[in-house]
C-alpha cells in the first residue's frame, strides 16, 4: 500500500475462461495499513491437457476494483489422467461379509506414457487389490482397479482413494468409496 489510507477487506476473485484452472490460497492480509504489503498466493491445477490457459486475477477493495489486474497463464502438459467414476456407491453389506468389486477405470488419455500410484484409503473396510492392475500406462491404454467394501462396523462409511502419477505431489485425482455397515437382522423364530 503506497498510498496514506488503510486498504480494507482486500479480495482478489479469479475471472477469464481458465479460471477454474487457478485457485487463490488463504492466507493473505485482507487490511493492509499504508506502507504494508500483503503476498497473494496461487496454485494452477489444470484439468485438461491445453497448451495455454489464461485468466485474470481481480483485485478488490472494500468491493470496488482496484486498478489492479494481474495476468495468469498457465501451461498443462500430457499425460493427461483421466478417472472414472469419481464414486463408487455400495449398498448395504453386512458386517464381516464383502461386497462385489466394483471397478475403477484409470485411463491415459494423453500422448505420453504415464506411471501410477494408487494410494489406497487409511480404514481397513475397503480392500484394493493391485496385483492385476497394469500401473504403466501408455498413450490410449487404461486399466481397472478393484475395490471391495468390507464393513467392520455399523453405519454410514466414506473414504478417498488418491490416484497420482508417480513422484507426483499431489493427486490429479481421487475417488471416493460410499458403504453402508449393517447389522445383520436376527433370525425370525416361528413358535407354535
């Protein structure tokens, strides 16, 4: 703030057709007193392989605009991972029995060979088996990965299952395994 007048509520809003690509990070100073200066930080996340994705970061002030626009360009590269379905619904199992595997279909669907991890939930009631899951994937290819819901307890169970390539940071993507725990009924009892 170069000028003499403390800049309140500072909010920066993301604009231009890849603007979902760009994520603001928390954390900045909203009040910033003259003199002061406040680091803004951002995260691109690309959801398709492109060879430029642009947007605009706004800047605002007590919601006017400042006369403050900042460029963002931004550059994905393949492979591009593709993850379906994003849920996996499993209706009620009963406690100690397992479901049917339901599939997870990982697919290359960029130029280049990609490398997967699948890093499985924490809880022990999901059970991901990858020895026959192809974790080299090349251009085209794709691969499924079994999952099994296995509930310990009663009630409503949800996890993530976090797909990455490897010596990837983060996860392009992850999927989420939804079960119910039941106890099973008691056995009817017929009396004469």
């Amino acid at each position: 703030n170069v000028g003499s007048v403390t800049v309140d509520n500072l909010a920066v809003k993301l604009s231009g057709d890849g603007a979902a690509d760009f994520t603001v990070v928390t954390g900045y100073k909203t009040k910033i007193k003259p003199g002061e200066s406040s680091e803004i930080g951002l995260t691109f996340d690309p959801r398709t392989a492109k060879a430029e994705v642009k947007a605009v970061a706004v800047i605002e002030a007590d919601g006017v605009q400042v006369p403050m626009n900042v460029q963002l360009k931004g550059t994905s590269m393949s492979p591009l991972l593709t993850v379906s379905p994003t849920t996996l619904r499993f209706r009620g199992i009963y406690l100690g029995e397992q479901s049917q595997s339901m599939p997870i279909t990982i697919a290359n669907d960029g130029n280049s060979p990609l490398e997967l991890d699948v890093i499985p939930p924490t809880g022990d009631e999901w059970i991901i088996d990858l020895s026959g899951v192809k974790l080299s994937l090349g251009p085209g290819e794709s691969t499924k990965v079994p999952v099994v819901f296995s509930p310990k307890t009663a009630g409503s169970k949800s996890e993530l299952i976090d797909i990455r390539t490897k010596r990837a940071p983060v996860s392009p993507a992850q999927v989420s395994p939804e079960g119910e725990g039941l106890h099973r009924p008691p056995p009817v009892v017929e009396t004469s």
